[in-house]
DNA sequence: CTGTTAGCGCGTTCAA
DNA sequence: TTGAACGCGCTAACAG
C-alpha cells in the first residue's frame, strides 16, 4: 500500500500486470474467465497502486449510470424528509445509488431539475409532481425515462405509489360524529394536488354517510403551510356559527391549527376537537396527544424504489397505481376517553 | 416539438444545423463566440429534437463530474436528517448535484462508500465521520479527494464544521446549578465520537466551576439512541442518591429520557429537571416545553457546503476547522419559572 | 469566426 | 484463454 499515484487508469493496471486492458475489464467484472495467474497480477496490480474503477467511464461504455434521480418539493417538509428517508434507505439495499434534487414545488424550476437529471443520464427518476399536468412529467413522459411517482397522483400511464387519501380522511370524520361532533370544519392542502382533493373527497364523504351536509364556510384552504392554516382557524373560530371539531390535511396545518388555537385561548379537545393528516414523530410528547392519520412512509418508500428497478428493467411492463392504507392514531386530541 | 428519437447526439445537432460538433458545443456552453447565423440554426435543431446534452460523456471528457457525495450516519436520526435538508438547499445554490448514501455510522461501510463516491468521481466529499481514525478518512487523505468533515471532528488536517459542544453544554449545567440543582446527571452519546467527549467534558467543565465534583456515578452512556437512554434513566433513579436533574447529549436521547421519567411516574420538571443538546421542531407543543441547546443546522450545513466548494477550487487552501456557536432554548423542563 | 482531430477510461465485438 | 481495436458523446488544442 502506497501514496496513489495521480490517476491511476485500467491501461496502467493492464501494462504493470503484463495483461491488456480487456483482461483487467474482465477480471475485475468477473465477466469471462481469466486464468488464475494472470488473474493473480490483476489483483496485485490493483492493490499496489490503489486503483479505483472510473465509473463515469464505464456508464459512458455501458450508457447506464446505476442512478436514481429523487426530486422533491420541498424537503424540509415532514412527510417529505419522511419519505426521503425510507427511500435512501430502499436504494441502497439495490445496486443503484441516489442523487437528490428539491423542485421547491415550482413548476418551472422542477423541469429544470428533471432535465438535469436526464442530462446527467440517470436510470430513472422518482418524483412528487408539483401539479397534474406538469411540463417535467410531460418531459419524462416523451422521452420514456423510466418513472415512479409518488405522493400525488397524476397519471396511471406512470406507474404511483401513495397513501390511500380518501377513505383515510373519512374515518377521521366518522371518528369525530361518533363522538357527537356536527360542526366540523376541513383545512385543506395546497389547491390543486392530488392528495388535497381526495382529502377532501374523504371529508365529504365522510360527512354523507352520516346524514351531514358539507357547510363550504367551514371547507377552507390552509395552502399545505403552518401560516395559512393558522389564519383559517382564526377565520373559522370567527364565524356566527364556529366548528367544534377540525381536521388538517397535513402535519404542518396541524400544527399552524394548534398554535392558533393556543392563540385564541381555546384548549383541546375541551373547547375544539382536532384530528390531522400525518402523524408526528413522538406525539406522545404532545399535549394534548394528536389523533392522526399516519402515513406508511417506509412501505411508500420501498415500493416506489421497487417498482422503479422493475420499470428500469422492463420498460414495456404495465404501469400500476398503488394506494397504500394509512393507519388511525386514536389519541386525545379527538376528545374522547 | 415532436416525439424525441430514440437517442440525439451532438454529433445528430452539428449535421441538422449544417456545423461541426466543435459549434454545437460552443453555442450549448457559451465558451467562445459564435455568429448568429449558425447558433440559431444550432438552438433551433435542438429545440426541434430535443437534445439533451450528456453530461457524463461531459464528465470523462472534463474529468469534473459537478457532484457532491454526502455520506451521513443514520440519516433518519433528526440531527442528521435536519443537516441533510439544509446541505441539499445550500447545494442547490451552487453549480453541484448531491448524491447521497447512508453509511449506518459502521466503519466498513463507511469506507465502501467512499469507494464508491470516488468511483463515481464526485468532486468533493461531505462526511459525518463514523470514528475518529476511519479507514474512510484515510482513503480520502490519500487520494486527496476535497473533503469536509461535519458535526464529528476527527482531524485539523481536514477542513471540518460543527457545533460548539463544550461552552453548549457547560451552560446547560450552569442554567441547572442556578436553578438550585447539585446532583445532575449526565446521559451521554456514543462512545469515541468527539461531539460525545466534547460534551461530556462541557458537562465537567460546568460543575467544576460551580465547584461542584463530578460523581461518576451520575455520568453514563446513553449511546446516542432512545433505548440506551431509557435504561440509564432507570438505572440513575435507582441509585442511593439519584440525581434532581438530567442532562442528555441529543435529542434522541431526551426521548428516553421523557419516556422512561413518564415510566417511573416522575413529573419534570417538578421531580426531575431535564435539559438537552439538540432542539425539536414544534418544541412549544411538547409538555413539559424542553429546555434545550439547538444546533444551528442552516449554517452548520451553509458553510459546510462553502468550505467544501472553496477546497474543490483550491486544493492547497490551509484547512480550517470551525465550531459554530449554538442556541440555548429556555423553556420549562428546566424548572424554572 | 469555425472545423479537424485526438483523447477521456472503459466495455465489447471479433479474431486468434 | 487472451488481445487489438473501435466506439460511447463530448471537450479542447491546434489549425486555418
């Protein structure tokens, strides 16, 4: 073992081992036989000098770079981080490796990212659409770059993995009837995307099968952030006729609801009802303890990755569209005992 | 805009636009002037085909790859995962692409990973290093790959970012002895990593200059995870003279800290005061309200990236290491009012 | 102002 | 059982 020398390349490799370059290639890829001697001085060869394979080379002979793109909205939102967690964790049991981009939600700047990663040739791209009908999506599409979207659903001609939204929402709201609420009141996501429409699709229908007309005054948009959310509860609490109970669309309104509720000195579950989309790590830490909806992160996260390697693999296999069921989190903030 | 051929080249842009590739390459890259004449008939043949340009066939050509490796520890843990977030946003502003890989703080893992970065040729590596003399950090001195070190100091020799942890959390220890405590506890991370020593020394330095001794007894491993800190919380409030207060050495353990206290049917503050290293997001929703010393992740991750840009720039630059101060969050576990 | 051509480091026929 | 040589797509002298 030695100082590497400068840049050390398979040539060099092949003329210190006495062999050609094509034996190194097939030694070190194990992808013909080679006899154990010469084999032996490969090996050598490689260890002496410390040699790493270039694999930008190699992508470029092979035009395959064992890559998954990852583009988010908006990393630093929980359930994103959350999902972004459990799919490193995915890959890396594969023999693919990950690179990372934020789209920030932003249309414009999310073709740009799915251009970058095309540009950089990755196998496939994992991705959270900013909006239906997205010009990156339409990019992706046209080029026939094997994909996986999650999160929002956008297209069966993509093969999507997600939480189931609809009915998730609706237990919420049979929850809240069970416990005597009529008056309840839906702060929903961003405008637009998948998950806030079956969300709210879920309210609704939850509301119906129990004899409840959905009142639009209390239906109102908390644009998916803490800050819009809070002003909607400052708005509903103001109305003639206020809710009793609420439910968030995702974690951060849940939390924008409960600091606005701090706000105007109302306690939970005595004075307002809560329950939420997304569960929180250590909710037992919370008082009051949130009722919530959790999603499965890690099986979202396995199953993208998954279904993305059988895409790369198979290009003309059928898409598929998966709604994974979430889990109830019955705890306090519902207001029963 | 017509449906992209099955694969566009340079070579496909330079025959449409009637030029030699040497043009197409010019006009794509801005990197030498070209007449308006051909560069239109260049713009308008990529837009008619949809090129994208390759940017590994870039890379081997360049040797540059514009790409940052981030090897994390356990990134699900919410101090890495948080650093993780702000590193992708700082990168994001550069000209460089993340590509990220876990290496469960297990030092032969560790090291493939790097392997695997360098044979991927990324320009520069970020790392959270598992232990002090990695054979990873070696592989990285050798090569002299650029590299910043984050979080873990392991070496002058490497340019290296993190938070304070001595001063962070002598103040937890002096904020707790003015409340009036004289048995504080001390729950500390992984053995062999310096933010452990570094903070348990703080904790030292804290009673020492209050005069107070340290009771080894009151100072054991936690070893960075929830479980461990359970355990020691059971243990330490077994003991003959159990401690009126704790300090944990991260937020994971401040979990099992809580929870273990809420096993024990102790109430914090009021039977056992608590402070911690590392903040909550939503810390105010939590009760008791944490008090806490809060890692400045924004510039902790900020800087890493600019250090590490720097370096890529200038291999012979001296290297630098820096201790970012953090936050002390006053709230309630500490029980003062 | 633009084109020819030689690499970059590796995989892979094709031949021997 | 092994090697010579071409090609992957692009950049950068060098030449004109």
């Amino acid at each position: 073992m030695q100082m590497a020398v400068r840049k050390v390349t398979m040539a060099d490799i092949a003329k210190l081992a006495e062999v050609s370059v094509t034996t190194v290639s097939h030694v070190l890829n194990e992808t013909r036989f080679v006899a154990d001697e010469p084999r032996r001085r490969v090996l050598a060869a490689v260890a002496e000098t410390g040699y790493t394979p270039n694999s930008v080379a190699r992508s470029i002979a092979t035009s395959t770079t064992e890559t998954i793109g990852l583009a988010l909205p908006a990393m630093s939102k929980p359930a994103f981080t959350d999902l972004l967690v459990h799919i490193e964790a995915e890959v890396r049991s594969t023999r693919y490796s990950l690179l990372l981009i934020d789209t920030e939600d932003d249309p414009a700047r999310e073709l740009r990212v799915v251009q970058e990663l095309h540009a950089r040739r990755v196998d496939g791209v994992l991705i959270a659409p900013s909006k239906r009908r997205a010009p990156a999506m339409k990019f992706l599409a046209e080029r026939g770059i094997p994909t996986v979207v999650i999160d929002r659903f956008v297209s069966k001609k993509f093969d999507q993995v997600g939480v189931e939204n609809t009915e998730s929402t609706a237990t919420l709201v049979d929850h809240l009837v069970e416990v005597g609420h009529r008056r309840i009141a839906m702060i929903s996501g961003f405008p637009g995307l998948s998950t806030t429409s079956e969300r709210v699709s879920g309210f609704e229908k939850g509301l119906e099968r129990h004899g409840l007309a959905a009142d639009p005054q209390l239906m109102i948009s908390g644009h998916g952030d803490e800050q819009h959310a809070n002003d909607a509860v400052h708005r509903l609490l103001a109305l003639p006729g206020p809710p009793t109970a609420l439910i968030t669309g995702n974690n951060l309104m849940t939390i924008g609801a409960m600091r606005a509720l701090t706000e105007l000195d109302l306690e939970v579950p005595r004075d307002v009802a809560l329950a939420g989309f997304d569960d929180f790590p250590w909710a037992d830490l919370f008082r009051p303890r949130l009722t919530t909806v959790a999603q499965p992160s890690s099986e979202i996260g396995q199953t993208a990755v998954q279904l993305l390697v059988q895409r790369i693999a198979d290009p003309e296999r059928p898409p598929r569209t998966l709604r994974l069921a979430s889990r109830f989190m019955h705890r306090e903030s519902c207001g029963c005992r």
